[in-house]
C-alpha cells in the first residue's frame, strides 16, 4: 500500500507535538501503566507541601491496600471499599462526624492522585474511579459564634493553669483579632512582624498571603516573645516554647483540651479555634458588611455571586474594623462611627 506523503506529514506533527518519536512507538515498556506503589512517589514529588501534609496519610493507606494494581486497574469498588474502612476506623474527636470526614479525605486523596495520573497521560478523566464515588455528605457545621462571656470565660481559663500560659494568651489574642487559621499562626516568621504598622503577613491555604492588622499592643507583645525566647534570625519562627523550638499543633490540642476541663461545655460542643474565626468574622460582617469581613477573613475565591468581584476592602478598611472591634486604635485605621 503506498503511503500519502500528507498522511506520513500529520504523523510526524503529531508525535512531535507528543514528545515521541517512531522509535518510541516500537520502544518496549515506554507506555507501561505503573502501579499504584510504583507511581505514588512521583504523586508525592510533584505535590506542594502543603498537598503532601494533608493527603500523606491517604496515600499511604491506598498504596497499603493496593499498592501492587495497576492504576488503570484500580475499581471505583476498592476505592469505596477503602472509604469505608476509613470512616469505621476513624478515630473520634470532640468534634467528630461519625467519620464523615475522613472518608471525604480518602476520596480527596484518591482524585489528587489521579488527578496527576490523568495529566500525566496514564487515563483520560472518564477513566478514573476516584472521580466516580460521591463523597460522603458533609453535615451542617455546628461552629458558631462565641458570646463575649464565653469568650471571656475561655480566655479566663487559658490563663489559671498550664505549663506555658504566656504562650497560650497570645494564641487566643493572636486568632481572636485576626480570624487567622492555625497554621497562618504557626507559619509566622520574625519577618512576618511589621510593629512599626502594626501587622503580621499571614501565610494560609493554597499559598495565599495578606497583610492582616493587630493591634500595637499584641505586635509588641508578639516581638518581645519571639525574641525572649530565641527568634533571632528573619525567618525563625515567631511563636516558641519556652524551650525555644517553634510552636506546633499539638499546642492547640492541649490548650483546648485543658480549658474543656475546666469549661465542660467547650468539652461538650467541641470548641476549638475556628470557633474563634467564626466569632469575631460574624462581629465583623454584622457591624461592617460582607465586604469588609471577606477581606478580614482572607478569603479570595470567586465562587458566588458576580458581584463578590467587586466587592473588596482595602488594609485600611480592616484596620477600622479590628479599631472597633479590640477598642484600641490602630495606625492605618481610618475615621467610623461608633460601634457599640
């Protein structure tokens, strides 16, 4: 059969837009399938740290399970199956769903997994059983706002016991004027500290960072407690134990853990830092609008309504609101009215 010159033409455009040459297409094992072992590290490598902290454990518990298949031969069953496992295992929390969660997680997991194998070329998206199971529903949140006496009673608690309180206060004033995340807390470097205006640099989910106003009180504070205790250097960690390593997240199990002994309805409602977010984001949004708390909050998604592209406020418009909020002035905070 002769072969059409244009034809011979097409194929070599379109190897050559693959990357491939006619040698690949006869090369033994150049498009074998890994398996779900084989391929993980190159999922783990290609992730962000943020990724591999957050879906580690899933990725570890999927390779265990089925490590030696073949990606494309991995059934949307084995990934139920393992969702399952994941719920009925779960260990409980104070604020567990009945392993809700960690269900939703593995299936979070097990589509980034696939996500990558899908850009890598191993499957075209209608090919991944990750993407096929519906997560578990998410039930509605029982977070809510704290009442000032509540809030009061929580930071009364902080400060009667503990081996680090120092510590432990300036956690509560740090996520109570700023809504901040608990790891933009932990992620603050000496760097992160302007005290001269009276901000931090908040770095938080998908590598986002902000300027986010306190008050000068808690901004000297924050300098002589990194400094008291070792943070000498730009980017040493702002907040430390006494011992001088940086903080972690085990500091806010037992910060709460020991006020739900001495409050047993933080114990019973499961509060925990986000309840403080949620506080003062709902003081803001009901004293200065959906805008002005979107900004305090960091958020900067699109989702929603057409107008949130235009809804935006500026540092100064948070500084006036954290003036109000804490009653005590701030640098950048412009002139407002009187909130009672």
């Amino acid at each position: 059969m002769t072969t059409k010159p244009d034809r011979v033409a097409t194929a070599r455009a379109l190897l050559a837009h693959l990357g491939l040459s006619a040698a690949d297409l006869t090369s033994p094992g150049v498009f074998t399938v890994p398996t779900v072992a084989d391929y993980l590290p190159a999922v783990v490598a290609a992730a962000s740290p943020g990724t591999r902290c957050t879906y580690g454990s899933s990725w570890r518990r999927l390779a265990a399970a089925l490590g030696d298949r073949r990606i494309d031969a991995v059934r949307t069953s084995d990934l139920e199956a393992l969702m399952r496992q994941a719920i009925t295992s779960a260990r409980p929390h104070r604020n567990s769903r009945g392993g809700r969660h960690a269900g939703e997680h593995l299936i979070a997991a097990a589509r980034a997994f696939y996500n990558r194998a899908i850009a890598d070329g191993y499957l075209t998206a209608g090919d991944s059983p990750a993407h096929r199971i519906r997560k578990p529903r998410r039930l509605p949140n029982t977070r809510r706002a704290l009442t000032p006496d509540e809030l009061s009673d929580i930071n009364s608690a902080a400060r009667s016991g503990g081996n680090d309180i120092i510590l432990d206060a300036l956690l509560l004033r740090l996520h109570t004027e700023t809504a901040c995340r608990r790891g933009g807390a932990l992620a603050l470097r000496l760097i992160d500290l302007d005290t001269e205006h009276a901000l931090i640099r908040l770095s938080e989910k998908g590598g986002t960072q902000r300027w986010q106003p306190i008050t000068p009180m808690l901004a000297s504070r924050l300098s002589d407690h990194a400094q008291a205790r070792g943070a000498a250097a730009p980017t040493d960690a702002l907040l430390r134990y006494r011992n001088s390593q940086p903080a972690t997240y085990r500091r806010y199990d037992l910060l709460w853990a020991r006020i739900g002994r001495q409050l047993p309805w933080v114990a019973t409602q499961g509060v925990s830092t986000h309840w403080l977010r949620h506080t003062t984001l709902t003081w803001v949004e009901r004293h200065f609008g959906y805008g002005i708390a979107r900004a305090y909050a960091g958020h900067t998604d699109r989702r929603g309504p057409a107008t949130t592209t235009y809804i935006k406020a500026d540092l100064h418009a948070v500084a006036t609101a954290l003036a109000a909020l804490t009653g005590r002035p701030h640098p950048l905070a412009t002139s407002a009215p009187a909130v009672s």
